[in-house]
C-alpha cells in the first residue's frame, strides 16, 4: 500500500487524505519495512481555520506524507461536499493503534511532551514502576491492575518494553530524574546502586511510554522526554532534545506539543532522521499519562469532544473555541454544499 493510493478531499484549500485509521496505520508499517519515513498531521478546525490565512501554518500541511481528519466538523463537510471521508483518524486514538502496529513490527518510538517530571526522587526508595499512578512500594501493574505488564528491559541498552520480566531502573540519589526513558536505563547500568522509579514520579512522557508498552507487546521505547515550557526559547536545551532523538534513532516519534510547536520540532528533527516517521499528537500524550481524561466515547462520535475539553480547560481554550474555532466551522459546513469534493 502506498501514499499515492489514497486520493484527497479537498476542504478550504487543504487536501486530507481519505484513508482509515488502519490504513494509516497499514502505510506507515509498510514504508518503515521499505526504508522510508515521512510525516503524519492531524488537522482540527482550528488547524484548518489557521492555515486558510497563515503561510507559516499552511507550511506544515503542506510538507506532510498524510494529512487526516481530526475532527468531526471535517468529517460532515466533507459529506455536503459529496466525497465523505471515511472515519475520523484523531492523533490520540493513532498513539494507540500505530503503537500496536510497530509493536507487531519490533519496532521501536520515542515520546516528546506531556508534563514534566518532578526535580527529585528519594533516595532508596524500593517503589516500583506503575502505569496507573500508584502510591507506597506497590507494584502496581501497566495497565492498572495488579496483574498486568510492568515496563521492562528490552535486552538492550536504554530500551523499554512489553512483557518482559525485568524492571527498568534509574541512579539512586536525591536529584535523581527521569526525562529520557534511554538515558535512565543507560545510566542505571553504570552506577554503582539503583533504585526503581514509582512512575507517578516520573514525567508524563515516561508514564504514557509505560502505558503504550504494555499495551503494545513487541513495542520497543527509544526514549521519552516531557521538555519544560518554554524549551523552544533557548537554543543550548532545544538543541539537547532535539539531539537525544537523533542519538536513540527511532522508527517513530510521536510529538505532544501543540500546534505549531510540534510542528517545528518535527521539522527540525526530520534533518538528521530521514527515515523516520513523525506524528504530532497535540494533548495525546496526556491523555495516554493519564493527566487529562479523554471525552467519552459518545462524545468523540457525536462531534462533542470540544465541548467536553472546554469543560475541563476552560481559561485556556473558550477564547479559541467559542470566538475563532466555532464560527469558522460553520462557515466551513455552510460553503460544503457548494464544493467539488475531489481533486
């Protein structure tokens, strides 16, 4: 299966592609198995709403191998048009199945954002690794329960993965932390004692790596960095994330930035990792860590999920949902009936 194959809907100038999430996720197997990578976006209204007048927002949709629809206002436009897209294929529904999907592939992701890990970990602590944010010196399981995989050693230096017997570790000290998943276990090789980290500690891209490893077997975690806000200001830390995702090489990276931001840093990173494929995921890492909670599924069907982040972010997201994102998207529904559709 390749790119070419899907033809695309055209939507106030930008072109999404009418695939699956499955197909996505058929694609971008395929093209690692040949050698290649490329570049997922998932537009949203607001994605869209920008681009229609911003050069620099239009750039990234038109650099990217697959552009799919993350959102149902996209999806009924494009049924006035009369070309439908097929489903919805948000980026935090992708942060699942492509892991599933490389996980069946051995192969390997590294995760940039969610939130930051906290300045220090005791010394001495006997805490286990958990997925499900527990406390004490339980081992609580990836999945939430008692009984499922914790995150492991993968036989190789400085990655984790599913389903194996062994704990990941990091140094024992009291300024001890967590922001790359690799470097932690590369580093707890070397020192002379280690502790295990209790992953409620640790930054929300290591706990969204635990989560998608035991849920994905196979799946290897190259890496996991939560940057502090702001990083993309100063050149000396950019340049070290940046740098430690070059050094783990990895099959895909999934970036949780926020539009555009992740945007640019799959830009830059795309330099020096041609082979690479790169998905900006918006607040999926959050989701995944279990900092924010997800809509529910009704909700995400019926096209309501906006309504149920503005509940939960209300200072930071009305000005954008109701004044921009809203009036724009029926704009966009009002004009479909008028659309060719194809191209």
């Amino acid at each position: 299966m390749v790119i070419e194959a899907f033809d695309r809907v055209h939507l106030d100038g930008t072109g999404i592609d009418r695939i699956t999430e499955d197909e996505v996720v058929a694609v971008v197997r395929d093209a690692l198995a040949h050698g290649r990578g490329g570049r997922i976006i998932t537009p949203n209204v607001d994605i869209l709403r920008r681009a229609a007048t911003d050069p620099s927002a239009r750039r990234h949709l038109d650099d990217a191998d697959l552009i799919v629809a993350d959102g149902m206002p996209l999806i009924w436009a494009s049924r006035l048009g009369g070309a439908p897209l097929p489903e919805r294929v948000a980026g935090s529904s992708l942060i699942w199945s492509l892991s599933a999907g490389l996980g069946r592939d051995a192969r390997s992701i590294f995760i940039i954002g969610g939130t930051p890990a906290p300045r220090a970990i005791a010394a001495g602590s006997d805490s286990r690794a958990t997925a499900g944010g527990g406390s004490g010196g339980s081992r609580a399981a990836a999945g939430g329960g008692a009984g499922g995989s914790r995150v492991t050693t993968g036989g190789e230096p400085g990655v984790v993965s599913g389903g194996g017997p062994r704990e990941a570790a990091v140094p024992a000290g009291p300024t001890a932390e967590v922001p790359i998943v690799g470097r932690a276990l590369r580093s707890a090789a070397a020192a002379e004692g280690t502790v295990t980290v209790r992953e409620v500690r640790a930054s929300g891209a290591v706990r969204a790596a635990v989560r998608l490893a035991a849920a994905s077997p196979g799946l290897r975690i190259a890496g996991a960095v939560s940057p502090p806000f702001g990083f993309e200001r100063d050149e000396t830390a950019y340049a070290e994330v940046c740098a430690q995702v070059a050094a783990a090489q990895p099959d895909l990276v999934f970036v949780g930035l926020g539009f555009p931001k992740q945007e640019l840093v799959i830009e830059r990173l795309r330099r020096d990792l041609s082979a690479t494929w790169f998905v900006g995921c918006g607040a999926a890492v959050n989701f995944v860590a279990g900092d924010v909670h997800r809509a529910p599924r009704w909700m995400q069907r019926t096209g309501l999920e906006w309504a149920h982040r503005l509940g939960t972010e209300p200072r930071r997201l009305a000005r954008r949902y109701l004044r921009h994102d809203a009036p724009y998207a029926l704009r966009l529904l009002a004009r479909a009936p008028r659309r060719s559709g194809r191209s």
